[in-house]
C-alpha cells in the first residue's frame, strides 16, 4: 500500500526514531510497515526511504536502487536492503560530496559532505545481523537514512560556504 509521504515542514520529520525491538522482528506489523515502505519508494522514484518517513517513528530504512531510476544517473546498482537499528561509524577521515535529494523535501537538490567509507552494522526484517564496509552509492544514502532516524533532513547538513 502507497503511504503518503511526510514532506519538510511536518515536526515528526525533526524527532528521533525508536529502535526496533526484539519481538517486533518478523512480525506480521513489521513485515507489512515495510511493504508499505516499498510501494511508496518505488511509486516515488526513490532510492531510499525511512520509517518517519511514512510516519512511523522507528529504526526502519529501505535502500534499493539501479541504473533505470530516472531521479539517479551512474549509481550503480543494489538490490532492495532493508535496514533496522544501524550503526555506522567512518573509515578513515575522507569526505566526499554529493548532490542530494529526497522524498520529503521535493523539487531541492543540495551538496552534502559525509564520510567516504563506513562501517555499518544493521539487522534485517528477521533480526538477523548484517555488516560489512562500504565506500560506495549505498555508504551516501546509508549515512542520509540514519539522519531520517535522527531528525536530521538533508539541507541541515548543507555547506553554506558553497551556497
Ligand atoms: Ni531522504
């Protein structure tokens, strides 16, 4: 089911997400949020979306993403990841920079200056634990769904020298 998408503006977009809890993995509750989660993002165009997103105020991200998005060009490719209660941390002190957008905040586009490499720890819908390392597209959106989670939008982070 499509779900309406919460757009900037909207106070829950700025409050900090729950983390999953134990008995929630797999759950019927849990499995449909993100069904609903991925109908919206694909109806959307989008390459990632956050629970708060959708209105609920969980630990919950989707990431999937490949060269036929028309919103994103020389990507790569990665299949539908679902992401709950992350954990990053940088690899080394390299930033780099990419042009963001998002669902919530439509029609603006801005540079954002985030760690290169990371690693990241995170469960999937059944709570089996993920990790591993990634330098890549996936590290980028990674860092901008776990700021969903933390009330943190994407023009918040902007460099306002290069405005
Ligand atoms: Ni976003």
């Amino acid at each position: 089911m499509i779900r309406e998408v919460l757009i900037d503006g909207d106070k829950r977009l700025l409050q900090i997400s729950q983390e999953v809890t134990k008995g929630e993995f797999s759950s019927m509750g849990l499995l449909k949020l993100i069904r609903d989660m991925q109908d919206t993002m694909e109806f959307k165009h989008g390459i990632g979306i956050s629970a708060v997103q959708v209105g609920v105020l969980k630990r919950i991200a989707l990431i999937g993403y490949d060269q036929a998005n028309p919103r994103y060009k020389e990507i790569g490719h990665c299949p539908l990841t679902v992401i709950i209660n992350p954990t990053i941390e940088p690899v080394g002190s390299e930033t780099c920079e990419y042009n963001e957008g998002c669902l919530s905040v439509p029609d603006i586009r801005g540079i954002v200056s985030r760690p290169k490499q990371i690693r990241y720890r995170f469960y999937n819908e059944h709570g089996e634990l993920i990790s591993g390392e990634s330098a890549d597209f996936f590290a980028r959106v990674l860092q901008h769904e776990i700021d969903h989670m933390d009330g943190i939008l994407f023009p918040m982070r902007i460099n306002q020298e290069k405005l």
